[in-house]
C-alpha cells in the first residue's frame, strides 16, 4: 500500500482529474498527499521584448499559491493528511519533470500522480511532455491522468491492439517508462 502520494498540479483540467485521481487514491490506501506546483519559468528561453520580468514573478507566485490553496481545499474536505509545496526556482526554465522527481525523491514519495494531456505528434515534439519525462525517469510508479476531453490517439489504440482495450482508459500506470495497467474507459 502507498503510504506518500505526490500529486503535481498546475492550472489545466487534466491537473484537476490527477488531483481528484490522487486524493482517491490516497484515501484509499490512508496515505498522506503530498501537493506540489511547479512554477514553468520556461518562457525565459525566448525573447519576449523589453518587458520586466519582476512585474511576472508575482503574478507567477500568487497563482501557484491559489492552485495549491485549491488542492488542499479538495483534500480537506476529504480529511486527508495534506501539504503543500511551491517550487519557485528560475533554474526551472521547463525541466518540470526534473524538478518533480528531485522533490519526489526528497519528500519521499512512494508514488506520483500527474496529469497528462495527451498530445501527440507535432505538438508533442514542439511543446514537449512534462508527463512523459517524468514517467521514463521518477524512481518511482507514475500515474498518468489523462484529460477525459483528450481522443485517444490512433498511434495508442494500434499499439495496445484491438484484443487489449482495457489500457486504452484514461488513468495509466507506468514505473521506468513501463507500462504498468490502465484504468477507466475512453
């Protein structure tokens, strides 16, 4: 049984079906949450013109607050034991995943919960997966929390085979990379 859920959240609706999907599953097995907001200062790789960047970080900081104040609200009313962290680093600049498996290691997560979007293809390459770093990296099992809004892609339906529908769902297990089970329908 899972003693430590971490949960990685942001501002997206698939970050609020992991929340939910964390607060389950902590419940389930009694564990604490462990709550955490990793601030994406990765647009500090592009030039942006001549704005301040100090006008931002406040505004960066205030949201992720009010997204971790959310999630301990949910895990509250529940009565889970909670905390809440606020990753604020600059050094960040879009290595969430890396940022998410220093603190899962550090907290000492026995697993982690993290919403994905299901992009594929071209917005994939371009935008990159934080989800899919995480989950080929964490030293632990990593639950994938797909948006229900998401399709699912063709490339997913031809790998998993027409006889294995059951991992076509949206809550996906993976430890190393590795698939591990899939949950929950399309």
């Amino acid at each position: 049984m899972h003693q430590h859920v971490l949960v990685a959240i942001d501002d997206s609706p698939c970050a609020r079906r992991a929340l939910s999907e964390a607060i389950s599953l902590a419940s389930a097995c009694h564990a604490e949450l462990e709550i955490l907001h990793v601030i994406d200062y990765s647009f500090l790789q592009y030039d942006f013109g001549y704005g301040d960047f100090g006008d931002f970080r406040p505004q960066l900081i205030a949201g992720g607050e009010s997204i971790l104040q959310e999630g301990a609200e949910a895990a509250g009313a529940v009565g889970l034991q909670h905390h809440e962290t606020l990753i604020d680093d600059l050094a960040t600049m879009g290595n969430v995943a890396d940022r998410v498996n220093e603190y899962a290691r550090d907290c000492g997560a026995d697993i982690v919960v993290i919403g994905t979007h299901g992009r594929h293809g071209l917005k994939r390459m371009l935008l990159g997966s934080v989800a899919e770093s995480l989950a080929r990296d964490c030293p632990v099992p990593v639950v994938l929390v797909r948006d229900s809004a998401a399709a699912v892609p063709a490339a997913q339906s031809a790998y998993f085979g027409a006889r294995d529908q059951r991992f076509r769902g949206n809550v996906i297990t993976c430890f190393g990379g590795k698939l591990i089970a899939g949950f929950g329908g399309t």
